[in-house]
C-alpha cells in the first residue's frame, strides 16, 4: 500500500477532469486522501489518455512548485501522484460506490450538471454525500437531479483550490444538517476552513470581492488614483487590515456608529450604494456598536477585551512583519533582538 495513503481519510471522487477537478484532487491527495478523476466526456482511448497526461502533467507542476517552496519533499511528488487515480465513466462506474465524498466540476452548463449527477445517482451509494463545485447554479436549482436532496449541497472552492483554505458550503432547502456536518468534517481533515451560507447568488467571497474589484475600477475610471496607486492602497492599507480582522469584525472593532455616518456621507457625496443596511442602523439604535458596548456583530461580553485588542495588534504587526511594511524607528529605539 502506498504509504502515502492516511486511512482515516474518505475516498473522494471528483466528477469531472478540468482546473477545478485537478486542483481538488491536489489538495486532497496532499492530505493523504485516495482520489479518483471521473472524465464523463465521450473520447476515443487516445484522446482520453491525451487528457490525462495533461491532467497529471499539470498536477505534477503543481507539486513540484510546492516542493520549490519548501512544503513538500522531493520524493512525496510521485506517492502523492499515485492515490489520484483517473478513469472513464465506465471504468470508474463500478467502484463509484466506493466514496463517500463526491464533487461534481464539469463546465458551468446545465446539461452537464445533470448528466453529471444522473451519473451519482446510478453509480453511488446511497448515503454518499454529494456536491457541486459550481460558481453559476444555486443549490436549490441543482438538487432536484438528485435522487435524495438531503444529501446535497454545493461546496464552492476558491481558485487555487490546492491552496486556499477556504470552501464555501451553500446549503439548500432540503439540504440535511447531518449531511452539512459531514462535508465540515471532511472538509477540515483536509486542512479547509469550511463556511455555511444560504442558497444565494455569489456565495460570500465572490459577492464581497465583486463589489471591492469594481470599486477599485471606478475609482481609475473616475480618475481619482492612478491603477498602480488604488493596488498599493490595497496591499499597505484595505488588505493589511482584512488579513487580520474579518470585516464585520472590524466594524465592531471602529463602531457601527462610525460606519453609519461614513456611509451616510458616502451616499450623498457619491452613490446611494454607500447606504448602510438596516442591520448597522439597527444595531447602533440598539447601543449595539462593537467593541465599546460590548456588543455588535459578534458578543464581547465575556471577553477580556485589553488582551483581544492586544492579540489583534500583534496579529496586526506579525502581518506587516511579513511585508516588510513595519514603521520605521530609530534605531537608538529599537528592541534588542
């Protein structure tokens, strides 16, 4: 047996050979989870292989930057090339019962979804939990191909899949909560931080970071900073920040009042999307306004709040240690290391 292989892990099938399914299988072979490529496409055997050298080409790169990197070593690249195992639709239809976990990442057209999850419904076990990666489809509009709903869910991947920790979990109507639990569970013995929201159009990071990159166009268009000014404000300031403190976080850090007003400010000397939404005006009329109330987004009651603020600011200084961006001090001043 490949030693590789951590037998605590779930077998995980991936629906699906393209950027998206490779860099799953990436990360989940790097945990030491056996995995299986299922390309559902009709080819002939030479156009198939053609895809699956490819695929393993651009998996073995991947790997080889992380051994460049210092993460893995050298000799790990072949053992964990060897528990990714790709199929075609026939040959993997008679093990496909065999995992637990499938994610379904074939291209963002709906007959192919549905062929995809015809194919899970006739091939997979019964309790397997089964997802779709997709950016496009909402939950509820995917989980009526499956034969039991309750065991479906989307689990959104952020690009690239092999490194970003982060999985977006969009539950449905019917989505059960045993199954919820199992795609967390699974999803952290990976190494994923795994976050649950409604069946709602652009899950969380793609709807905050659509409104922020289009901001930041606007503000060139408009002519207010240069394209090279509005990144470096980003880099040293917007980034440095949300690195460390969530953004609602940060709101409860600066008070929900402030933002009430900036925004109120914003609205009328720019656009009506800088409203606040009702949940800041509510919370500020509630003395609901973070850190100093001891209450706002999130419960400070039982928090020692000197060492929070203090552990955030040395969070704050680690971050921009890794930079290179601490203030400059004289050097009569500086701490002896």
């Amino acid at each position: 047996m490949n030693q590789t292989v951590n037998n605590s892990l779930p077998a995980v099938a991936i629906i699906g050979a393209g950027r998206m399914g490779r860099g799953i299988a990436t990360s989940c072979a790097l945990a030491g989870a056996p995995v299986m490529v299922v390309d559902l496409k009709q080819r002939d055997a030479s156009n198939r292989e053609r895809l699956f050298a490819e695929a393993r080409e651009e998996i073995r790169k991947d790997l080889q930057f992380l051994v460049q990197a210092g993460l893995i070593a050298d000799i790990a690249v072949n053992d964990i090339l060897d528990i990714i195992v790709f199929c075609g639709a026939k040959q993997a239809a008679a093990v496909l019962v065999d995992y637990p976990l499938i994610f379904e990442g074939v291209p963002e057209v709906i007959d192919a979804k549905r062929q995809a999850m015809e194919y899970c419904n006739e091939h997979a076990a019964a309790d397997a939990v089964i997802t779709s990666t997709t950016s496009t489809f909402l939950v509820n509009d995917l989980a009526g191909m499956v034969d039991n709903p309750t065991r479906f869910a989307n689990a959104h991947w952020l690009n690239p899949a092999h490194l970003m920790p982060l999985v977006e979990i969009s539950r449905g109507e019917h989505t059960s909560q045993e199954t919820i639990d199992q795609l967390q569970t699974m999803l952290q013995q990976f190494g994923k931080v795994p976050v649950v929201c409604a069946a709602s159009p652009g899950y969380i990071v793609p709807r905050l970071q659509a409104l922020a990159m289009n901001e930041a166009a606007r503000l060139v268009e408009e002519g207010v900073a240069s394209a090279e000014d509005v990144d470096k404000a980003v880099h040293y300031g917007f980034g440095l920040r949300f690195a460390v403190l969530g953004l609602l976080e940060f709101i409860d850090w600066g008070g929900g009042d402030i933002l009430y007003y900036a925004s109120n400010y914003l609205a009328e000397a720019i656009d009506q999307r800088y409203t606040a939404p009702q949940v800041v005006q509510k919370n500020m009329h509630q003395q609901r306004n973070g850190l100093r109330d001891g209450s706002g987004f999130f419960d400070y009651s039982e928090l020692n709040i000197d060492a929070y603020r203090q552990q955030r600011l040395k969070d704050f200084i680690a971050m921009l240690r890794h930079v290179d961006a601490l203030p400059t001090i004289n050097q009569r001043h500086q701490a002896s290391r």
